[in-house]
C-alpha cells in the first residue's frame, strides 16, 4: 500500500513539472513583432518596400552598380580583376594597346594590391560608363575611375546575313597617386566630420 502511494505521488510531481514546463516555454516565446533580444526585429526583417542597401567602402563610398547595367559592371568588374591578376591576355584586356596595360601594371605594381573595390556606376555623356574603383595593398591604396564603352559593329552570321553585334569594351583608366592607408582613414575620417558623419562620394574626375 506504501509503495502505491508512494508511486502516485511520483506521477502527480512529474505531471506537475511538466505543466510547469509547457506554461514556461509559452511564456517564454517571443510575441510576434516584438524584438528579440537586443535584435530590433527591423534588423532581422526588411521592411515593406525598403529600398537595397549596398556595402560602402570609406573612401569611393557606395559599392555596387549605382546608375549602370548589371552587364556593364560585370565586364568593369572582369577588367579590374584582370588587372589585380597582372593577367594581359585576358580577353576583357584584348582592345587595349599592351604597352597601355604595362602602364596599369607598373601603377599598380607600386602598391602591390590584394584586392579591390568597384562602385558608383554611371552613363557619361559620351556614350561610355565608369566607376569609381580603388586597389588596396597590404600599407597602401591606389584610387581611381574605369571606364567601359559598349560597342556595335556588323557581323555575319552563319546563314550569311549581317547583323548588328555588340560588346562592352575596355575603354580608358585614370589613376590618383597611390597614398597610405593611414592617409586614406585619416581622410575618411576628417569627410565624416565634416560632413555629419555622412560619407560623401569619392570627388570624380570628371
């Protein structure tokens, strides 16, 4: 008779503990719309209609495509690999003069870059399309603008008729004097300060 009831109160503890449980895990869920944490739930979720936010680099700001085709940047973006790559034959390189491209890699060769960055795309009014770019070494950095032009010229095609046929192209690049990247944060920073900490855009060439 001990060990019976003895038994039932076990059963009556383990259902009590476990309704304790349930109503702790329903008090603990968080409510639909509330933060979570420290976590504002705007952070976790766009909101409605938000427009793209892109990453911005301090020193030419927004990266990204900006006004131009994704096609355009693409090819702008081949180019500037092949250039980090030190890669002439590269066919994005294939309209230019090699001593032309020589004269991108003995620039480039000044910094020894690791990488690159490539935003703020836009039409010029000559018909081409640039974007700001920046090299960046392991102690310095290089900035300065692309240029890509898109091409047509008449083919023909395997059944013998011309047509038209177009393709971006390499067109021109303009390069600042390589500076440290100490100098490069110094000026980031010196901007911010004086502009609220807003970054502006990197001043174009033209």
């Amino acid at each position: 008779m001990v060990n019976l009831q003895a038994e039932e109160a076990v059963i009556k503890n383990y259902k009590f503990s476990f309704l304790i449980f349930l109503l702790a895990a329903v008090f603990a869920s968080p409510v639909q719309g509330q933060d979570r944490g420290s976590i504002p739930e705007e952070l976790l979720r766009p909101g409605w209609g938000e427009a793209p936010r892109y990453p911005s680099d301090m020193v030419i700001g927004e990266l990204g495509q900006g006004r131009a085709s994704a096609a355009a940047f693409n090819h702008a973006s081949s180019v500037a690999s092949a250039l980090l790559s030190r890669q002439r034959g590269h066919s994005s390189l294939s309209n230019v003069n090699p001593a032309i491209i020589d004269s991108y890699l003995s620039a480039l060769g000044r910094i020894s870059p690791v990488s690159f960055r490539l935003g703020g795309g836009r039409e010029e009014a000559d018909g081409s399309v640039s974007f700001l770019i920046r090299y960046i070494g392991r102690e310095y950095g290089m900035t300065g603008e692309l240029y890509i032009r898109y091409i047509t010229k008449q083919v023909v095609n395997e059944n013998g008729e011309t047509i038209a046929a177009g393709s971006w192209v390499f067109d021109d690049l303009l390069f600042e004097e390589a500076r440290s990247r100490e100098e490069e944060n110094q000026d980031a920073l010196q901007r911010a300060q004086n502009h609220r900490l807003n970054y502006m855009p990197y001043e174009r060439f033209f």
